[in-house]
C-alpha cells in the first residue's frame, strides 16, 4: 500500500454505488467518548447516503470483525495518541485495506507537536517559540531548576500541552512561576513529555482542508469565541463557546489562514483530511498551533462545521470514502 495524497483519482466502485463503510472508533485513549461520538455521527451520515456503514470499536475484536465484515473502505476516527500516530493506520495498511486518513508517515509526522511544529517552521510557517521536556527530566535535573530555566528562556505567559493528544486535555495556561508547576504535573496526567509554548493572544481560528483527489484546498475558518480557556469542556459541552463560521474577518485575511492551513497540510505530507488550529494575533497574523489529522466529527466539532458551512457536507463525506487517500496496491507494483 502506498500514500497517495495528492494524487488520488481512482474511484472506489461505481460513482454512485452504496459502499461497505467500517468506522473505527472508541479505544482507549482519553478521548474515547469523543471518538465514540465521532463515529455514530459519520455513520448516520454514510447511511443517510446510503452505504452499509458500521462502528466497531478499537478492541481485541477489530480485526476479525473487519475481516469478517470485509468493508470496501475504512474511515478510522480514533482520536488521541494511539488513533493518530500512525499505529492504528499501519494495522489498516497491513490488512491491505482502503482507508480514509492519512499514510502512517504524514500520522507520525503530525501527531507529535514538536516535530509538527518544526517541520511547518521550516516551510516559512510562523509558530510560537517552545521548548520541548521529558519528565525524567525534572527529577534528574530538579524541577524547580528547570522550570526556573524555562521560564527565564521563554517568558511568561505560556502554554503547556502534551506532546500528543488533542481536545485540550492537559493543557493549561500558565501565567506565573507557581501555576507553571502545577501545568507540568497536570501535564504529565497524559503525556511523559510536554511541550512548553509562548502564548499568543488573539482569535483562535480553526481551518479544515480536505482532498479527494484534486489537491488540498481549504474549508470556510472557524472562529472559536469562548468562556474562559477553549478547554475540553468548552469544546464539547454546549453554551461554553460560541462559533462563527466563516470567521469574522476580511476576505484577504481569510485566504492567508486558508493558505497555512493548506502549507501544513503539504508539508507534512497529510491525506485526505486535517483542521489546523491557529491564532490570529492583533496584527492579523496567523500562528500555527496544532493540526489534527483524525479531527473530530461530533454534532458540534469544526470540520463538520466548516462543511455544513460550505454546503458540502454530505457530498464530501461521501467524496471521502470513495476516494481514499491510503489504499493497496497490486502485489509487485
């Protein structure tokens, strides 16, 4: 099986015939719930359309359940660390089977935020200084030490996440020298290393991109205003954010969001789907953040937002399963 991101035109059966969907979801990461929903939400989509869709959980039974069910695409929605790192796509890669996503190399390349970050910095991209610290780090060095050096490297405040994982979990923003070490234990709840960030203030912006064949190209951006921080309880309990799409801004701003998104999406060799998160600074410039490549689906996540605002929602999901961006090649090719 090759990646094939950008050069996809094959169609998977007719252009119009029902398709046999499975869609990954669940697991055991910390975003499971979220996965879960993910998932039911796209399957009723699919079926809406009328493809034979199912959700299997990420369990023991995955594999005999997909051999068993022997579907003509996968759309995997595991979020977190172990759904976007690339393990569960090289499973998917091994079974010889089509999937939506990305190859497991643009996963890797994406899911771990420091080498995101330096790779997109290296294309031209702006993004926020950082340093990123193993945990063993603060026992064989000294917390106070390090976070000290920290801090006198790279101001206050900052931004403290996980070196993988989404949804806000683990994140914290860190004003002064004592919530700088609380951030770090809260932290290291879900990851054993944490990438420390300059804060930028500014309008949180998220920009999908998708590509069914004919190259990358960008969705309307999403504003997020919200109450308080956009942590995992703004994301996904209603009445805590509020959203605006297409983002609040003028139309050269708009393109030159569209147009990083797009950049990241290239550099790091992504597939069919992404939604890079960026803020907009005062001076209208957008600073790379993060990017998903398994991104949330749920009734009130930012890519079916982006296309609901579009007009294409449906029309795009169903554009996604017939053109999958990973699929197997014939034996000796």
């Amino acid at each position: 099986m090759t990646d094939t991101p950008e050069s996809v035109s094959d169609t998977i059966g007719a252009p119009t015939a029902p398709l046999r969907v499975a869609v990954l979801a669940g697991g055991l990461s910390h975003e499971r719930d979220v996965s879960l929903r993910s998932g039911h939400r796209v399957m009723n989509v699919l079926k809406h359309l009328g493809h034979t869709a199912v959700v299997l959980d990420v369990d023991a039974r995955t594999i005999p359940s997909l051999k068993a069910f022997s579907p003509d695409v996968v759309w995997p929605l595991v979020h977190g660390g172990h759904g976007e790192d690339g393990g569960l796509q090289n499973v998917l890669i091994a079974l010889d089977l089509p999937y939506v996503g990305t190859h497991s190399d643009g996963c890797q390349r994406a899911s771990f935020k420091p080498t995101a970050k330096a790779s997109v910095r290296a294309a031209g991209v702006p993004t926020p200084d950082s340093v990123t610290l193993p945990k063993a780090y603060f026992s064989q060095l000294g917390a106070q030490e390090v976070l000290g050096v920290v801090a006198g490297h790279l101001g206050l405040p900052v931004v403290v996440k996980p070196n993988q994982g989404g949804s806000g979990l683990g994140v914290s923003y860190v004003s002064n020298a004592d919530e700088l070490r609380t951030a770090m234990v809260s932290c290291f709840a879900y990851d054993e290393r944490a990438l420390i960030e300059n804060y930028v203030e500014g309008t949180e912006l998220a920009v999908s991109v998708v590509d069914t064949g004919d190259g990358p190209r960008a969705l309307p951006p999403v504003e997020v205003v919200s109450q308080g921080r956009y942590d995992f309880d703004a994301r996904y309990n209603p009445g805590r954010s509020e959203y605006f799409v297409p983002a609040r801004l003028d139309d050269e701003v708009i393109h030159r969001a569209q147009e990083m998104a797009i950049s990241v999406h290239r550099t790091l060799g992504l597939g069919n789907l992404s939604r890079t998160d960026m803020i907009l600074d005062s001076e209208k410039q957008p600073w790379f953040i993060d990017v998903n490549v398994v991104p949330g689906m749920t009734e009130i996540s930012l890519f079916p937002m982006a296309a609901k605002a579009a007009g294409e929602l449906e029309e795009l999901y169903d554009q996604l399963v017939r053109h999958p961006a990973v699929r197997p090649q014939p034996r000796g090719a």
